[in-house]
C-alpha cells in the first residue's frame, strides 16, 4: 500500500474543499437552518410529537442524512469527474498509484467531507432543538458508513458521467427525491398500510430510520435490518468499483 501516494492525492482533494469553503461547507448549512426555520414553524406546530419526540427533534437525523447523502455525491462526483475532463487523471493512472490507492484516496476525501459538514449540522441542529444521542457508537457507524458508501456511488457516477449534465443527474432525480420520500421529514408508520409497505422498496428507509434509532432509539425498521441493507449497499459500490478499474471503463481511451 503506497501510502505517499493516498496522503498526497486525499490532502489535494481537501485543499479544494478548503478552497471553495461556500459552496463545500457554509451553504449546505444555511440550507438545512432553513429547513429547520421552515419545517419547524410550519410543521412543528401541526405536528408537536412523533413517537414521543418533538418533531424539531426528530427530523434532525433525517436532515443530516439528507446532508450527507447529497454531499457525498457530489464531493466524490466532481473529485473524480474533474481529472478526467481535464485529463490530469491520465497521470495519476500512469504513476506507480494501484487502483486501490487512488479509490482510496478519492473516497476517503469524499467522505471526510461530508463528515465533517455532518458534525457542524449537528451542532448547528443543537442550537435549535434539544438533541439526545442514546446510541453514540452507533450513531457514528452510520454516519462513517453512509459517507463512505455515497461517496463509492459518487466516485462510480463521476467516472460514469460525460458531461457536467450527468453529474447531476442521479443526484436530482433519483437520490434526493428517495431521500425526501424516505421518512426524513416523517415517520413511515404515519402512512397508510399499502404506502408504507411501497416505502419499504426506498433504500433511504433504512439509513434515516437506523439513523434515527441512534439518537433517540425509535426506529421504523429494525436497526439490525438498517446496518444489513447499508453493508450490502457498500458491498454494491465496491464491487461496482472494482468492476470499473478491471475492465478500465471511462478510464482508457
């Protein structure tokens, strides 16, 4: 394992978040304050508890992993996309960097960064609503888990993607609308019987709701069924990944 190689290419991918601090940290922020301000007002007073927790409360998890989900898209898209439209991802496949190496370092940014926004929404949460983690150890398992596993399918949708077009397509008409019908904003449970069998086909259930367990242990599904469904996603995107690199797919011309 060259580990030279990973320090360099993952502090390069970090100094470009640095660099573009706004649109990296400080608006994903500001977007979810707003869904505090607006979910809060408007829903909270409709809706003042969800399983015992007030519902300010209890959308926090789904928010971050509203958050996370996107981030770490669009972190580890654009990380991989950028070198091969610009052709600079010719000198890093050229150098003596294993293809391990350099999925590794990729990703390991990708996540990084959408860990570290996790946090700052957490605390940013915390000075709106009252926050509880029963379940620290476990809380931060999904969180590493989750960052990890989009950032795969980032990488595999930024190596996929031809066009700047396609960056974004997965992420908008796929992910964020599973996200948002995914119990982030709800309790699956507070949906007829036909629907909430149907939601149980959105592979977001299972993150928000384990997730979800993890600060104030109620869940929709059963936890262990959540980090199930989670392993075999990472197993998905890393078999995906693999595939990639074998075969050289929009990597060689």
């Amino acid at each position: 394992m060259n580990l030279y190689a990973i320090r360099a290419i993952y502090r390069f991918e970090m100094a470009r978040a640095w660099r573009t601090l706004t649109q990296s940290i400080i608006s994903p922020v500001i977007s979810t304050s707003l869904y505090f301000v607006v979910f809060g007002a408007a829903i909270g007073s409709r809706i003042p508890e969800v399983e015992g927790v007030s519902y300010g409360s209890f959308i926090v998890p789904g928010l971050m992993m509203l958050s996370l989900l996107t981030q770490s898209l669009s972190n580890a898209s654009f990380g991989i996309y950028f070198p091969r439209f610009t052709g600079t991802i010719y000198e890093v496949l050229s150098a003596p960097v294993s293809y391990l190496e350099i999925a590794v370092s990729y990703v390991g940014a990708a996540a990084t960064k959408s860990l570290i926004l996790g946090v700052i929404i957490l605390a940013t949460a915390a000075l709106f609503v009252p926050i509880r983690i029963e379940h620290p150890l476990w809380m931060v398992m999904f969180l590493v888990l989750t960052a990890v596993t989009f950032s795969l399918l980032g990488f595999i949708i930024g190596i996929w993607a031809d066009g700047f077009e396609k960056l974004q397509l997965v992420p908008l008409l796929v992910v964020t609308p599973l996200a948002f019908l995914g119990g982030t904003f709800y309790s699956i449970k507070m949906l007829p019987p036909l629907w909430q069998t149907v939601t149980l086909f959105n592979p977001v259930v299972y993150l928000v709701s384990g997730f979800r367990w993890s600060f104030y242990g109620i869940s929709d599904v059963s936890p262990a069924i959540s980090l199930g469904m989670t392993l075999l996603f990472l197993l998905t995107c890393i078999a995906i990944v693999a595939w990639i690199f074998r075969t050289g797919y929009r990597l060689k011309p």
